[in-house]
C-alpha cells in the first residue's frame, strides 16, 4: 500500500507545486467568462444618461440599492440624501472597477476582497430591500440536493472564486506579477 501512497505523492508534486501560479489565473478566467458580463451589464442600468451619467446614477440605480427609501421618498431621487447619492455612485463605479481589476490582475486582493464587501451587501439588499429573504428558493439552502438557490448556493462559488484570489492572488499571468517584478525580487510574490 505504501507504492501507492508514493506514487500519488510523485504525481501530486507537479500539480501542487504549479498549482499556486495557475489556479489564481484560472479562477481570474472563470470570473471573466461568467460573472465580468453580469457586473457591467449590472452597472450600466445604473448609469445615468449623458456623458456624466457615471455621476448621476439613473433612478433605477436608487430602485435597486435603496428600494425601500427610494419607495419611501416616492420614487423622486431629489427626496434622498446625499449619502444615499454617494452609495449608489460608488456602488455603480465598483460593478465596472472592481471586476476590471480583477480581469487584468492589478491590485487583485483588494478588489477581490471589494467584490466579496460588493456581494454580501447585494444579497443583503436581494434579500431584505427586495423580499427575497419571503421566498425560500431565492434564499435557497445548503446540504437540500438542489443547487439552484440564488442567495446560498450560486453566491457561495461566487465567494469561493473571490476568496480564491484574495488568498492566492493574481497568479502568473496577472498585472500585479508584472509590476511586482519589476520592482525587484525583494517584493516579488514567492
């Protein structure tokens, strides 16, 4: 039984040993091709019209954030704060900035770690700001044997993915490996 074990470790090697450069850029990869279009598809709703749309956020953008406040002000966004202008703005700039960062590898594990911030609060507002938390199969739940559960099962690979980054980051093919070795080898990640 021990040739097993040995043979395994053998083969294991390789693998574990690329494993930490190529499993960050995979994961960039698979963030790319599945969640990239849904944040910026997401953001553009939220952009209002004109060249300084990215400053006054759409009144969508109010519905989707603050859906009860929106409705408590009576769906006039010149009844909110400016807090509430400086949320939505930032949250807006964050579904374009935050996955391009990621994408292209620069400053991943901060903006990996925005993107978690980003969809704990957009569950939260799924939930509560919209209702969803009323609707078990929005909620979704763990160990059912059904996969589908917005909240619970999709956002928990969502999570998964971002923590991958932030604990690995970028991986070999990544802007932040560019410029880290360019500024010598003391600061270049192992």
């Amino acid at each position: 039984m021990d040739w097993l074990f040995s043979l395994y470790a053998r083969a294991s090697g390789p693998v574990e040993r690329r494993g930490d450069g190529v499993l960050p850029v995979f994961a960039r990869l698979v963030f790319a091709a599945t969640l990239l279009g849904y944040f910026w598809a997401s953001g553009l709703t939220k952009l209002g019209d004109g060249v300084f749309g990215f400053l006054n956020p759409s009144t969508g953008a109010y519905a989707q954030i603050f859906p009860r406040a929106f409705e408590a002000a009576r769906y006039n966004t010149e009844n909110l704060s400016l807090w509430h202008w400086a949320v939505v703005t930032a949250g807006t700039w964050a579904e374009f900035i935050l996955p391009l960062l990621i994408v292209i590898g620069l400053m991943t594990r901060l903006a990996a770690l925005g993107m978690i911030g980003f969809v704990v609060l957009q569950s939260l507002t799924d939930l509560y700001g919209h209702g969803g938390i009323a609707h078990a199969q929005t909620l979704g739940a763990w160990f059912d044997r059904a996969p589908d559960g917005l909240i619970l099962d999709q956002r928990a690979f969502w999570m998964l993915l971002l923590l991958t980054l932030v604990i690995k980051g970028a991986g070999a093919l990544s802007v932040d490996r560019l410029l880290m070795a360019r500024r010598g080898p003391d600061l270049a990640p192992a």
